[in-house]
C-alpha cells in the first residue's frame, strides 16, 4: 500500500511537472520561435525509424524539423509527414571534418539527433565524424541507438570524447547499450540503475537517460529522477524512435536539457499508458505514440481528458 501511494504522489508531481513544461503559447508567436530540430536518422534498412523519430519531434512542438537521411528515406517521409523538411545525407566518403560541419551548419538554433536506424555500416567513417562533431561548440546532441553503438567503440567506450565535449550531449541507452558503454554487465546494470546511471553522468558530463521500466534520468550534477509513468504496451521496437524524437523536439524550443530528458520520458510513458488502455498492451504501435503524446499534452494543458 505504501508503495502505490508513493507512486501515486510521484504521478501526481510529475504531472505538475509536465504542465509546467507545457504552458500556453503567446498568440503572436510563429515557427522560428520554437527552434529547430534535426535527425540524423534512418537507413535503407532502417527507414522506419527516421519517420517514428521525425514524428515524435513534429508532435513535442519543434518550429522546425529537418531530416538528413538517405533518398530512400526521405520519400515515405515526404508522404507520411510532409512537416519535415528532407536534406540528402553527404556520402561517408567525405572527409571527416566536413560531413561533420555540414551537420553542424544544419542544426543552428536547436538541437540534433543522431542514431535511430542509421545502422552500423562504415562505422568507423561516422565514428570519425562523430568525434569531429563532438569536439565542435554548438547545440544540444542526442545520441540515441546505432548512435550510441559506435561511440562505445571509440577509446573507453566513448567516455573520453564525451568528457571533452564542446556541446551539451544527451544519451538514450537501454541496458544493453549502456553495458557496451560502461562495460558493466546488463546483470549488474539492474540491479542499481540509478547508481550506475548518476556515476556515468558524473564521469562523462553527459545527460543519461537509461530506458526500461522506471527509465532513469540522470544528471552531470547529481539529480536522478526516476519516471513514474510507462507501461508495457511500448515494449516493441520503434518506442525508443519515438523518444528520441519527442526530447529533441523540446531541447530545439530551449528548454533545460535535464528538464527536456525528464519531460519527454514523463510524456512518453503517459502517451503508452493512454495506448494501453485504447488498444491492449498487446496492438499498440509505436507509430501511435507521438499523436498519443500531443493529446496527452492537450489533456495535461486543459486539466480533463480528451
């Protein structure tokens, strides 16, 4: 009894929370006003992905959505949301430095995603340019799936490049992502998510959000927030595209990246819960959730369902 009456009350504050990132927008506003986000994502075996990340960014409110991915990706995009603005990836063939700076150029006033479904091919050419983009100033980067993949197989599972980063970076890893990151084992992971998790952020300067049941938000300071909200229904690939999407969306608006992590996992959960309940915890489909997700925020904003 004790323990559902303290997960309701964390439910209840995290709902405040969540109004309070959500407030009304000023009427004379437009779409320069809240920022600019950009994916890096998708692949010809992965175009999926892109358009589930592209989605969640649209609905958590982003001016401006771009998506740099490959022709193939870019053309069900086009169809399915014509919001995103589509650039044509550079080849990997380019130099380091200048793949890197073109991604830099693209994602002036936001925040930037990379990773979901660009898969692991010629990963030591987006490692380099990784690295590149890491050591540049600039916005809010998310790393998120294959994204996380290749910077573990840079020198100390990527923790060097993240402690000298020149930008705010963001990790998205389930347990078995963060295992190749930190080289402890999924075993261990568990069994102190929250430990692992605020050490990390301590050690690297990076914002961790560690996904699963009761995701954990840890950040470079000491706070860990864990998430009150979830459910089974987004036990399916393509929830995590999702929130990928949904975070960068609201780091593009300026919103404190620690609060934006908290946020978009908060509003995750809520917009899987609303799933659940609709459609099973069985049929809900990941393409679902970032319209769940605005409807949450509706509800959130006028106080009664809708």
């Amino acid at each position: 009894m004790q323990i559902e009456t303290a997960r309701e009350e964390a439910r209840t504050k995290a709902e405040a929370f969540l109004r309070g990132i959500f407030v009304r927008r000023a009427r004379e506003s437009h779409k320069g006003t809240y920022g600019k986000a950009v994916l890096c994502c998708g692949s010809s075996s992965y175009p999926g992905a892109a358009l589930l990340a592209a989605g969640g960014a649209v609905r958590a409110g982003a001016g401006l959505v771009y998506l740099l991915a490959p022709q193939e990706v870019l053309l069900p995009v086009r169809v399915r949301l014509p919001e995103v603005i589509g650039r044509v990836m550079p080849p990997l063939s380019e130099e380091p430095a200048t793949y890197a700076a073109f991604l830099s150029e693209q994602q002036t006033g936001g925040a930037i995603l990379i990773g979901c479904g660009i898969g692991r091919g010629k990963t030591d050419r987006f490692v380099s340019v990784l690295r590149e983009l890491l050591a540049m100033p600039g916005v809010p980067l998310v790393l998120d799936a294959d994204g996380l993949n290749m910077l573990a197989e840079e020198e100390d599972h990527g923790a060097y490049c993240l402690h000298g980063a020149k930008r705010v970076v963001v990790l998205t890893p389930h347990p078995l992502e963060f295992s190749r990151l930190t080289g402890i084992s999924v075993k261990e992971i568990q069994e102190d998510r929250s430990g692992h998790a605020r050490a990390y952020a301590e050690q690297t300067g990076a914002v961790l959000v560690l996904k699963g049941a009761d995701s954990v938000i840890a950040c470079p300071d000491g706070r860990v927030w864990v998430n009150p909200t979830g459910s089974p229904a987004l036990s399916k690939g393509g929830s995590g595209d999702v929130l990928a999407g949904l975070l960068t969306g609201l780091l593009a608006q300026g919103i404190d990246t620690y609060e934006a992590a908290c946020a978009a996992v908060c509003l995750h959960g809520l917009a899987g819960e609303r799933l659940g309940r609709e459609y099973s915890e069985y049929g809900v489909l990941p393409s679902d959730l970032a319209e769940a997700a605005a409807r949450e925020i509706a509800r959130l904003q006028e106080g009664a369902l809708c």
